[in-house]
C-alpha cells in the first residue's frame, strides 16, 4: 500500500494511519482504518482529520491532528470519488450507498436493453 504524507488526506480516503502508543513503560504502533470524512485546518499546525470505522455494529469517528508526532505513517488503501468537501451524509443510519449503486445500474441497464429491442 502506498504511503502518503498526512498533509495530503482529502474527505473521501480510506486510509490506515498508524500511531504510536505509550503503555505504562511499553510502546507500541496502532492502527486505525477507516473512512476520512472531513479534514479542517489546511495545513496549519491545529489542523485535523476525522476518520470513521466500523467496529462490530458501532461506528466510531477518531479526530487525528495532521501534525502529531506520534503518527508514524499513512498508507492510502483506496480513494472515493466525492462531491463534497465534509462527508457528514454517512452519519446518517439510512445512508446505503451500495443499494442506490445497484438501483441506477439496473435502471441503465434496462434501458440500454429497451434501446435495443426498439432498434431492432
């Protein structure tokens, strides 16, 4: 997987950002994968990125600061095309993006299929 500088995140990433943990006198690297769904700040010192995952049946959102220095790195797993700059929709508990995927292939699917037998 790629690795990316975490001034280069953009809403719409699923990205795997791995940090470091201190626990009691060991420490360890963590990683946390999941959806970036808004990133504030530019690229300024306080600026943020929320990532949100599934864990079980809960999602749980993470507000990473881009410039802390316990984050060893970012791997870019894939990128979403989004028309918008702050994903807050897939809060929503009636978001399905997959059914209304399904619902317009269908749908130029059957209509390709009604040219067709028009044209013959």
């Amino acid at each position: 997987m790629p690795q990316i500088k975490a001034t280069d995140i953009k809403s719409g990433m699923h990205i795997k950002v791995f940090q470091r943990i201190k626990e009691g006198e060991k420490e360890r690297v963590q990683a946390y994968e999941g959806l970036c769904i808004t990133r504030r700040g530019g690229n300024n010192v306080d600026a943020t990125i929320t990532v949100r995952k599934k864990s079980g049946n809960v999602f749980v959102e993470k507000i990473f600061p881009i410039h802390l220095p316990t984050i060893e790195k970012v791997e870019l797993i894939k990128t979403v095309p989004t028309r918008r700059k702050k994903l807050t929709f897939v809060r929503n508990k009636n978001y399905k993006p997959k059914k209304k995927a399904t619902m317009v292939t269908e749908f130029v699917a059957t209509k390709t299929k009604s040219s067709e037998e028009t044209a013959a």
